[in-house]
C-alpha cells in the first residue's frame, strides 16, 4: 500500500507550558473504503525543553604559585555564575569543579 512520510514541527510559547502534545491525523479520501477506521492515529509525546544555561566564572588571580618552603600565597577566590538565559524552568542542577 502506498505510505505518506511528513514531519510536524511545533513551536511553544513561554508563558504555556506543557509535559504532553497531542496530535490527531486523519487520512480522507472521495473514494469508498472497506476499512476507513485505520484511517485514523492519535498520537501523544511527551514534550522536553532545551536548557539555556550559560556559565560564567570570574577570579581575582589568573596564576597561582605553591613555593616549597609552605609559605601561603595570597588568598584565591573564584566566583562561578550559571545563568538560565532561557524561559523555561530548570531542576536538578548539577555543577562538578576540580582544582
């Protein structure tokens, strides 16, 4: 039998957030058809959004030095900024560092 391929691309708004999209397709035709029910599918995904996160870090010393006496340095200090440039909320944020 012949078979039709098409893509959806849905676009959603910030101010409406959804966890599911449903989608109804149906096939019609002038012609008489001994099975018209599989003419119909509904589907239903769930939705995921895109992050936008942007991480930014700011620090008072661009080099650091140990000496081998053990004499402290000055002090270090490093400030690290996630921002979530995006409209849609995010949870469960994770942020590893390793100096």
């Amino acid at each position: 039998p012949p078979q039709v391929s098409f893509t959806l691309e849905l676009e959603f708004s910030c101010s409406v957030l959804l966890d599911r999209a449903e989608v109804t397709l149906e096939a019609t035709s002038d012609s008489t058809e001994a099975t018209p029910e599989d003419n119909v599918v509904q589907l239903s995904v769930p939705i995921r959004y895109e992050p936008d996160l942007f991480l930014s870090s700011d620090t008072n010393l661009q080099r650091y030095e140990l000496h081998a006496l053990g004499t402290p340095g000055p002090e270090f200090t490093t400030t690290v900024k996630v921002q979530n440039l995006g409209c849609y909320p995010v949870q469960n944020v994770t942020l590893h560092m390793a100096l």
